[in-house]
C-alpha cells in the first residue's frame, strides 16, 4: 500500500514519482533503482553596481528633516536613484536617531556610496559618482570613534 503523504507531495510537486519507488521495498521489482538525477538548479543573476550617473547629470540634493525612523524610506528611494542626501536628525529621538543612521551606513556601505558627518546632526549621504571635498579639520579615526557621540 502506498504511503498517502507521499502519494500527496508527488501530486503538489514537493517529490518526484522516482524518489517514490526508491523507498518502496525492494521485493517489488527486480530491477535496479535508477540512479536518482541531481536537481535542477536555476541560473544565478549577478547583482551589478547602480549605474553611476556622469557628474555632469547630478543636478539634485536632498536635503531631509526626518522626524521618525519611518522616512527612512524617501531616503533610500533617492538614494539608490544616485541623488545626494542630507540628513538632519535634530528632530528626532536619540533611539531613533541612531536607528536611522546605522540604517543609512548600511544603505551606504551596500550602494558603494559614503556617509559623513557636516555638523553634530547632520549627516551627508553620497553615491559612489559623487565626488565630496572640503576641510577634514578631524582624522577619520576620530570621526569614527566620536560617531554617535552627539547622537
């Protein structure tokens, strides 16, 4: 007698006709088992870097006043379309603020773009084809220890 679960999960797909003869006792058949066929796998699609606009077509920043974590998403929508942003977190709590921000490193590191700090609040968020110059008065390892210091 067959098995009804299995008799069930050949009919949704979840295991082959095959793989059920494999389990049934052998005193059935005299003949071999196939040798069981390795599963088809679908093809694999690389994920490719956002394609950089040329310096020349950036003609937008945003500059945002987020009062809670949940306009994180206007943030990212421009973001991943090349668009510059400026964070101003001076309106949020102290919780939500970090929140937003290891959000927007994480945003940065996987969009190869860069995060900076332009005053206690205000964080600046590039893309990879943007190109930021100014004064570096702090060393970079003190900007990173003092991250969340003013937070």
């Amino acid at each position: 007698m067959a098995n009804p679960i299995r008799n069930a999960m050949v009919y949704l797909g979840l295991a082959d006709e095959e793989a059920e003869e494999l389990h049934e006792p052998q005193a059935r058949s005299a003949a071999p088992a196939p040798a069981p066929q390795p599963a088809h796998r679908g093809s694999v699609t690389p994920i490719r870097r956002a394609a950089a606009r040329p310096a020349t077509e950036m003609n937008e920043i945003l500059t945002v006043h987020p009062r809670a974590f949940k306009d994180v998403q206007v943030i990212a929508e421009h973001f991943r379309e090349g668009v510059p942003v400026i964070i101003n977190i001076s309106q949020m709590t102290d919780g939500e603020a970090r929140r937003l921000i290891d959000f927007a490193c994480g945003l940065a590191e996987a969009l190869y773009g860069r995060i900076e700090r332009v005053t206690g609040k205000v964080f600046l968020l590039s893309p990879a084809h943007v190109a930021v110059s100014g004064d570096q008065g702090e060393l970079e390892s003190d900007v990173e220890a003092s991250f969340f210091a003013d937070v």
